[in-house]
C-alpha cells in the first residue's frame, strides 16, 4: 500500500506524462478516454481493464458511454494523488486500448468542480458533507466516495461575489483553447487575467464559471 511518501510530485508527473501521449492530469488522478470500434470492443477493453486491475490490485474510476470508455486512476490511499502505480496502470491501459484498436482522445475528459464563495468554509462545509454523503479531503473539498459526484470546493473570500455558486470546469491546457474561443464567440466576458491557469467567464446575466487548465494554480488556491 501506497503512503505520502510514494506521491509523485507535479514534476515527475509532467515527466511521466511525455510518455504517455494517451493521458492528462486532473485533479489528483491521470485521465483519458478511449474511442472504441464498436460498443462490443470497448466492452473487450473494459475487460482487459478490469483484468489488469486485479493483477496490479490498483483499480480505475471507469465509465463506459457507448463506444466510448472514460478512465481516471488515482491512488485513494495516498490521499487521492497520483503514485507511480497509476502511471503503471495507464501504461497498461494504453498497452490494452492499442491490442483492441482503441483511438485515445483524452481531450474529451473534463472534470466540473461546484465552487462556493465564503468567508468561512468552516461554517457551512459540514451540512454540505453530510447532506451530499461525501468525505472531505485534506485540503477541505468535499468529495464522493464513490468518484461519481462533482467535487465541491470552498472558495474562501472576504467578499463573496452576489452569486456564490459556481462551476470550475477542468481541461487539459492543449484542449483548452478551442473551449475557450467557442465560449469567447457566445458573447460572453471572459476575464484572461489569470491565463493560462484559468479564465473567468461571465455570462449576460452576471453567472460565472471557470474554464481551468492544469498548467498550475487553480482558481483561489495557491500553485
């Protein structure tokens, strides 16, 4: 079992990375999707998975859509970072999507975080955690245990914005511009002051939501 002292650091995961084309980081996990033939060989994948899985005894977040298989592995013992038994468990992810003729096409996978401004996380995360039947991290989002919610982070602010809800959407840094332009031509203000972390769009009638990338800091937390 994997410890503190096994995560990788952004760095070794950057380098890990240039050797898996196939794969992003997102959020504590390294994420892809594969692009079956047919619903039949993405099935045959979710199977070579699965065997993997159990050899490795280190199992994915997987969801199957159709043709296509969404993977995400992170290492919950770990605190949900990423070990180099994710990096292992991608490499034989890959090995098993090539044996079937899977076309990777990680750029599909984002992740949507729900951000909520306060003064006082403290004050509010308990209802949320135990409403939702999520646990929280030791950075103090709330997460699903079961990998299937939307993680949901405590902006903390001296002054909330009049909207407190928003929604964090999380890109690879190489996929995020065409997301960004296409948002730019709805009309909506997009607010590049933080690029190319993240970008504040505002819609017309004042909501807000953040394209985020994984090139480093995200919105209110430190790099």
């Amino acid at each position: 079992m994997a410890g503190k002292e096994d995560v990788l650091t952004r760095e070794q995961i950057d380098a890990a990375l240039a050797t898996l084309p196939d794969w992003r980081y997102r959020l504590g996990g390294l994420v892809t999707v594969y692009k079956a033939p047919t619903s039949a060989v993405a099935l045959e994948l979710i199977a070579a998975v699965g065997r993997s899985a159990e050899e490795q005894n280190h199992h994915p977040d997987l969801d199957w859509r159709y043709n296509r298989v969404f993977i995400r592995y992170t290492s919950h013992d770990a605190g949900g970072e990423v070990t180099e038994r994710d990096v292992a468990a991608a490499e034989a992810a890959s090995a098993a999507a090539a044996a079937v003729g899977a076309e990777a096409q990680p750029g599909l996978f984002r992740t949507v975080e729900v951000g909520i401004d306060t003064a006082d996380p403290a004050e509010i995360a308990e209802v949320w955690r135990v409403a939702l039947g999520y646990r929280k991290t030791a950075g103090g989002d709330l997460v699903d245990p079961y990998g299937r919610g939307p993680n949901i982070w405590f902006q903390e602010t001296r002054t909330p914005n009049s909207s407190r809800f928003h929604l964090d959407v999380h890109w690879s840094q190489a996929e995020s511009g065409p997301v960004l332009e296409k948002t730019a031509a709805t009309g909506a203000l997009m607010n590049r002051d933080h690029a190319p972390d993240w970008v504040v769009v505002t819609d017309a009638q004042g909501n807000r939501l953040c394209v985020c990338t994984e090139a480093g800091a995200q919105p209110g937390r430190p790099s």
